[in-house]
C-alpha cells in the first residue's frame, strides 16, 4: 500500500493532480502509474500530474507530467496552479516565488487566493506563415512547441480531427506540437481551442497556448498586449509583455485558479491493466 495526499486544482479550466514529492519517494519514472492516476473513470482524473520536489536552485522544483505518464518540459496553467499549491503547503515562503522547471526557472505571484500570474520563458523556435496539412499558421516554441492556427469561428472547428492530423505531422516529427485554432479580434482579444498533445484531445485551457497565440497576434496580426484570450471553458486569460526590437518579450501569464479538493489515493492500486494491454 502506497497511499499519497493530493490536492485537485484546475486553472482556467485545465485541471491537474498535484502533489508534495519533497520527499522524492513519487514513483516518477512508472509511466503506467502515472497515467492511471491522470485516467478520468479509473483514477483521479486530470490533464496533468504535478509533483512540488525540493531544489537547489530555487524555491522547489516543478515537474509536469501529461495524462499518458510522459513529461513535459512547462504548462502555463499548471504553473499557475502548482504556484498557489506551493504557497500552501510550505514549498514557498511567499507570495513571490522562483521554481525550476524543465524549461528554466520561472517566477510567479499568488496575486490573491483565485489569482496567480507567471512570468514565461522566452519564445523560440519562430516559424511564420507555414503549410501543414493544408493549414496555413504560425509555430512558436513557447515553453512548449505550438502551432497556431487563425480561424474564422473556433466553435465549428473539428478540434479532435484536425488538430490530431496537425499534431502528427511530420512537419513536427519527432516531439509534435500543441495545436490552437485561434480567432482574433481588433485590438487585443482572441479565442482559443487546443488540441494537446500529451492528452491527446482538446483541452480545457492551454496557458503555453495563450502565450503562443498572443504573441502570433501582436509579432504577426497587428494586436496589442495585454491580451485577453477565452479558453474553451470560458475562463480569460491576460498574457501581457512587451514590445523590443519588433519582437515581444517578458510574457506573463495571469488568470483565475482554484482548488477543487483534496484527498489521499493508493497509487498501488490504481488499475493499469488497461495501459499495459
């Protein structure tokens, strides 16, 4: 019996399983397990599993797992949420904090109870005005690879379908990308739906996903920062940064996040019949 206390957060309507793994004894590398707990009718149910563990470079060190058990290097939500969890149990003295993540040390503020604003890692990887698939967008590595698509109504867009054939593409090959299919409107709104990989579906919010599609529409579309964009659970996101050099910069991230409860599993038990068919 391994029974392990998490708490049930979601950000902007991404939710995630989070846990203090200070003590390290996470079984991190079982994949299987992992993606038992993420399982939506046999385990908890999320779209990632977030352990807080100690660092030596930071206030403690994040790591993000997709609900298949592989990991990630960021999640802008998770990150938000994990923020506020931090603060909670101890990991973080403050409302102001630095942890480590995958890709680099972030910095956030736990703005109120429901609100937490992170400072992103610095875009790369620009590619503009490129054809996959037969979908003209504009990919960006922000935290995470992302390509963005601008559409005319993101609500007849078949997420599932086609973001699944961008998602594999081998334009992408060998990580992929995260797919968003973005609707811009003058001068600094948008909406937004993701098909993620790693959850392999579209999910409820992207928060790397935000930061991808605002900068493709400041850098590309003629928008202004801050921009607001409505994820498909109709939460807003506020991605804010500056303007140097004809490129943005300094993206933060800020938005509604809540815990949902808590409760204690025995990851011993969890099925993972189903994944090692």
């Amino acid at each position: 019996m391994n029974k392990v206390k998490f708490m049930k957060m979601h950000g902007a309507g991404n939710d995630f399983v989070l846990v203090d793994d200070r003590s390290e004894t996470f079984p991190v590398h079982d994949h299987l397990r992992l993606a038992a707990l993420a399982a939506a009718r046999t385990g908890i149910g999320c779209e990632g599993v977030i352990l807080v563990q100690n660092s030596t470079r930071a206030d403690f060190r994040m790591l993000f797992f997709n609900p298949d058990g592989t990991e990630a290097d960021l999640c802008g939500n998770g990150a938000r949420c994990v923020a506020a969890f931090a603060r909670e149990i101890g990991a973080a003295k403050g409302a102001a904090m630095t942890f480590e993540t995958s890709a680099g040390l972030v910095d956030a503020e736990v703005v109120s109870e429901r609100h937490v604003k992170v400072w992103m890692p610095e875009p790369k990887g620009r590619r503009y005005g490129i054809n996959v698939c037969g979908h003209s967008g504009d990919f960006i590595i922000a935290g995470v690879p992302h390509f963005v698509v601008s559409c005319d109504n993101v609500a007849s867009v078949d997420v599932a379908g086609e973001g699944r054939k961008l998602r594999l593409s081998d334009e992408f090959a060998p990580d992929g990308a995260n797919i968003d299919f973005v609707k811009y409107t003058s001068p600094n709104r948008a909406t937004i739906r993701t098909y993620e990989r790693g959850v392999e579906a579209e999910s409820g919010a992207c928060g790397t996903g935000a930061v991808a599609a605002a900068i493709v529409g400041v850098e590309c579309k003629g928008m202004s920062l801050p921009m607001r964009i409505r994820t498909a659970q109709g939460f807003d996101l506020v991605v804010d940064g500056d303007w140097r050099r004809s490129k943005t910069t300094g993206f933060t991230l800020s938005g509604p996040v809540k815990k949902v409860f808590e409760g204690e599993i025995d990851i011993d038990a969890l099925d993972v019949s189903c994944e090692m068919e």
